[in-house]
C-alpha cells in the first residue's frame, strides 16, 4: 500500500511549469541556433539537437527533483520510499514483474503498430532511436544508452509515479491518478507507435510502485525495459546490415 506523500500543490504545479518552460526554451534555442546558421545544429536529427532536447526534461528534472524536495523539507530517502522498506522483497517482485512485463508488453507493441499500418496510419521511428541507430560516434551511442538505462527512468518515474500518482491519488481521485497518469505518461512521448504499449507499461509500474511503496522498484523495471528495447533494435539493426 502506498504511504502518503507530503506534495504540495503549488509546488507540483510549479514544478510541472518550471519543466514546461525548460522544454519551450530549449525549443526556442534550438531554433535560433538554426537560423543563426550554426553548423551543428542545422539538422533536426543532429546529435546536438537531440541532446539538447533530452535534456531539456529528463535531464533538468534531476535538477528539479532536488529542488523539489528541498522546498518540502524532503531528503531523497523518504522521497523515493527508501526508509522502512523491505529492499530484498522490493527487488524480487520489480525482477518477477519484469519478465511477464516483457512478455505482454513487447509483442502489443508490434501488433499495435500492424495494426496502425493497415489503417493507414504513416509510423516514423522517433528521433532519438533513429539518431541512436545511425550515430557514427561511439560517444553518442554511449550516451543514448546511457540516457534510455538512467537519466530517463529516474526522471520519468519520479514524476509520474513519485509524484504525479500520489498526488492525484491523495486529492481523492484513485482511478484518474492510476489512468490519467498513466495515459500522460504514454502522450509525452509523442509517438504514436508506442502510445498503448506505453500505457500498459504505466500501468503496471504504478501497480508495482503501490505494492511496493518503494520508487526504485518501478525504476529498475523501466530501466530494464528500456535496456531490453535497445539491444532488441541494435540486434535487428545489426541483423539488417549483415
């Protein structure tokens, strides 16, 4: 069962703004140093854009996590349920969710986007996958993986399971926080090939963090979805160069 958390709404709000505005000012840099004509930013799928752009949310959230917590009084231990936890049972049930996880999870995925293509839908593959895939420098592929396996599970799952969730929750909304957030989640993404399996994956990390009471445990199992999604497409990319 998850354990209150003390949120306040004028911080929430003030975070979720701090955070809407980063993502606008990175946008808007972006497109001056464009017309600027600065050589390396002229692409939109230049390794420069795209680090600007990732870090422009899940990047400045570690920032904005510390803050956050400050202005609460908060230290990080009680913020991601770390004190009074039963860590070895926390583990074992995010590494028993992660498998059946896998198994629903990944095959929707491919159906949902079948599906899509024979209603006509035109699907891209989103930018940072595509500029991961093709990166000729080693350092940029480093830094995706990086990226995908740690700075975005973290970021992500603190704002929406570890704040966002118990937020709506404690307002007296159970079911819009588990849906509503868990559907935010899947539309931030902005990619319509992974809206519904991102949905379910949601929902079943805000179901293991109400188990659990526990962040790291929702965390673990993202990253490791994450990292299982990457080695899945480096394989067929390396498959259909061969």
């Amino acid at each position: 069962m998850l354990s209150k958390r003390p949120w306040q709404p004028e911080l929430v709000i003030m975070f979720i703004a701090s955070l809407f505005v980063s993502i606008c000012l990175a946008g808007s840099s972006v497109a001056l140093l464009q017309k600027m004509g600065v050589p390396a930013f002229k692409s939109p799928d230049s390794f420069p854009n795209l680090l600007v752009s990732t870090l422009s949310m899940q990047g400045v959230t570690w920032i904005f996590i510390f803050i956050f917590l400050k202005l609460h009084h908060v230290d990080w231990r009680e913020a991601f349920g770390l004190r009074n936890v039963d860590f070895k049972k926390s583990l074992q049930l995010a590494l028993g969710v992660l498998l059946p996880t896998l198994i629903v999870v990944l095959p929707l995925q491919y159906i949902w986007v079948m599906d899509l293509q024979l209603a006509g839908y035109q699907l891209e593959t989103q930018k940072a996958v595509e500029m991961m895939l093709t990166a000729k420098s080693p350092g940029a592929v480093v830094y995706f993986g990086f990226f995908a396996i740690v700075i975005a599970p973290v970021a992500e799952e603190f704002i929406f399971r570890g704040m966002l969730y118990p937020f709506v929750k404690q307002l007296g909304w159970p079911k819009l926080a588990w849906a509503g957030v868990s559907l935010l989640f899947a539309a931030i993404h902005a990619d319509l090939a992974i809206f519904l399996p991102l949905f379910v994956l949601a929902l079943i990390l805000t179901w293991l963090y109400e188990r659990t009471d526990c962040l790291l445990a929702p965390i673990l199992v993202h990253s490791l979805f994450n990292a299982t999604n990457l080695v899945i497409l480096l394989v067929e990319t390396h498959g259909a160069n061969s």
